[in-house]
C-alpha cells in the first residue's frame, strides 16, 4: 500500500486516525479542476461501487451515516407515536435517527459477549405500536441478523441496520449490507474508509432506493426536475470531493481491513494474559467481524476512569466507549433511568477503546500494551 500521507507523528500515539495517500489528493485535486464540486459522476460512480463491493443491488451515498439513518428511518414509514426497538449500547445516532420523527425508542439489553442487541429479549419488548427493529453491528461484530429478521417477519416489523461500525463484516457468509433490508454504512474519519465525512443507505428495493435518492435532494421526484418538489426533502447529499476521496480509499479497502486484522492479532496476542482483561468476542462460523477499535473490557477491579487518565498522560490516547444512549441527559423524557439495562450499563462503565488504525505498526501497539499492563498494576 502507498504511504501514508497524514504523518503519524513519533512521539504521539493516535487514536484512530484515517489512511489519506497521494490517491486520495490526485482524487481531491481531478474534482477541483473539473469544477463539478456536486451532483457529479464521482458520487454516482462511489455508489456502484459500494454496492457491488457490499453485494447489494441500490446504494445511495449522503452526507454522513447519520442522515442516512434519518433517511432509512422516513422510508420505513416510521413516524410521530412509534416505537422502535434498538440497543443501548450504540453511538447516538442509531437512536437520534428516529427521534427526530418523533418515535418512541424502546430499549432491549444487550448480549454480554457480542455487545449487539439480545435477541432472546425483543419478542417482550414488542406492542401495538412497535414498527421496527433497528439493529446495529457494534465494533463491527454482526447482530443476530436471522433471527431479527425471522422476528420482524413474523410481527409485520421493518428491519434496518446500522452497519456504520461494520462495513466489510460478514453475516452467515455474507457481506452486511447484502442480506436484503437497508443497512447504512458512515464514512467518518474513524471508520474502515473515509469521505471526511458521509454514509451511504444500500438497499435492494428499487423503489426505495428511488425515493431515497428523491429525498436526500430536497425532495424530488424521481425524474429529478430540478424545481418540482413532490415530497419534504432534505439536502443530504455528498460533495463531489468527498465520493472521490471514497473512491480511493475503497480501492483499498479489503487491503485496510487486512491490517486491521493484523493489528488486532497483535493487541491479542499481547492482551491474551493479562488479568482482568477481556478481549472482544472472537469470530465463529457465522460472525466475522471488521475490525474497527480495539476495546477491551476491564474486570471490576479496575477503575476504567482513572487507567484512562493514567494511559493519557503517558500519551496513549484511549476512551471510555461507549456510554449508554439511555443514561445521556436528553434521554431523561424518556422515562429511562440508571439499572434499566443491567448488562449495557455493566459494560459502558467497564470498557475503553485503545488506539487502533489501518497501518499501525507492531512496535506501537507494543508500546499501548505495556503502558496498559503497567498502568493496571
Ligand atoms: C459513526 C456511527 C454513526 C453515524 O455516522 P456519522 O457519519 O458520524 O453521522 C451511526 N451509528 C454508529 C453505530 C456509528 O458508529
């Protein structure tokens, strides 16, 4: 692979840094001079070759995973009095997502292991208004897809997927994103590939993916006349520069997720001993994860706060990851409260995502897992 050319400095350890080269500058520099900054082939062109690379038939590229969700959540039909089921153990737009129209968020606790939604817990969680289950694949480790699906099949519920942690992750053999309901990928610096910032909604509907597209252009048909308006639109589109810069990094991609599994190799490896630390859950015949932090889980005897604070000042970066969604302030209208999800709160206040980056080198997750062991001591 080319080098990198955002520096990781000597003497600082990043937390999660992207892999920008001189692919992605050629890429930013080709737009500039074509003078087609929006609406343009590169963004045309990044959502073909993300669904060919996901197996999915649609894909529609936005401004971050976050409308993408907004925009999953407005085609499912999900609106004002509804409920949907998600996890609480999740970045907080899987859950913003349908609160912005105005739907009720019903949580379900999480698996200890996988740390994705448990299954065994949905089907009490259902009511009269229950319209979907919204699943995400946590650090990228897929949720329990056939029985979500069997589940919601069964109750007359709309899946999505919040695969924003997971692309290239495989389900029973199949790449996420390919197993038929809309999934959402995001393309945030810290994710397997970047676009600065962006998502992508793929889909195998047409008619859906028609009327997403319709939507992240400010609502237009899908004749896309450029000042008739059948529907409320957002502009939720990606800039031409930012699917270029996609297009780059997806030539890499399947070369970026193998050095995370090199990396992640190594932070086990080295981890594997020590106690009171837990590793994430491994991969089995019908889980592979894709790599995208390294957290480990601590034992109660440690104080996850203070190792942080100790692991900084000997800069190694690391963070408590992740809170839960329903302990955050603004979730208080919901009625949730501390000890409603035993096992997610257990596992928020015990877990902290290590340094972890495409290309990082052996030497420095050395230098992490030693100032880890020592700060535990
Ligand atoms: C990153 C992330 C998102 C949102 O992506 P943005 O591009 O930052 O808007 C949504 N869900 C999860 C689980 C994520 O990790």
């Amino acid at each position: 692979m080319k080098p990198r050319v955002n520096r990781v400095p000597k003497n600082k350890i990043p937390l999660g840094p992207p892999y920008i080269t001189s692919d992605e500058l050629r890429a930013v520099d080709r737009v500039l001079k074509s003078g087609q900054l929006s609406l343009g082939e590169e963004t045309t062109k990044l959502e073909k070759e993300v669904a060919k690379w996901v197996g999915a038939k649609y894909a529609a590229a936005t401004s971050s995973g976050t409308t993408a969700l907004h925009l999953a959540v407005v085609t499912a039909g999900i609106g004002v009095g509804d409920e949907v089921i998600t996890s609480p153990f999740s970045f907080v737009a899987s859950t913003n997502c349908f609160l912005y129209e105005k739907a009720k968020p019903v949580f379900v606790d999480i698996d200890p292991e996988s740390f994705n939604i448990d299954v065994s817990k949905i089907e009490k969680a259902i009511t009269k208004k229950t319209k979907a289950i919204l699943g995400i694949d946590i650090f990228g480790y897929p949720a329990e897809w056939e029985e979500i699906i069997k589940l919601a099949k069964k109750r007359g519920l709309k899946v999505i997927e919040d695969a924003a942690e997971a692309l290239g992750a495989e389900y029973k053999g199949k790449k996420l994103g390919s197993l038929g309901h809309m999934a959402v990928f995001a393309f945030y610096p810290n994710k397997q590939m970047t676009t600065g910032e962006g998502g992508m909604v793929v889909t195998n509907n047409k008619k859906q993916y028609q009327l997403i597209k319709g939507l992240l252009n400010q609502g237009r048909g899908p004749d896309m006349q450029w000042l008739r308006h059948p529907y409320l639109g957002y502009n939720y589109r990606m800039a031409e520069i930012s699917a270029a810069i996609g297009r780059a990094q997806l030539r890499k991609l399947s070369n970026f997720l193998k050095s995370h599994d090199q990396v992640a190799k190594w932070y086990e490896e080295r981890l594997k001993g020590i106690e009171g630390v837990n590793l994430m859950k491994i991969n089995d015949k019908d889980h592979k994860r894709s790599w995208f932090v390294y957290v480990v889980r601590l034992d109660k005897i440690y104080d996850r706060d203070e190792i942080i604070r100790r692991l900084r000042k000997e800069g190694v970066p690391s963070k408590a990851y992740l809170p839960s969604i329903h302990l955050q302030p603004y979730m208080r209208q919901y009625g949730y409260k501390k000890g409603d999800f035993p096992v997610c709160e257990a596992v928020s206040s015990s877990t902290l995502a290590l340094p972890f980056y495409t290309g990082m080198k052996e030497k420095t997750v050395d230098q992490v897992c030693d100032k880890l062991r020592k700060n535990l001591k």
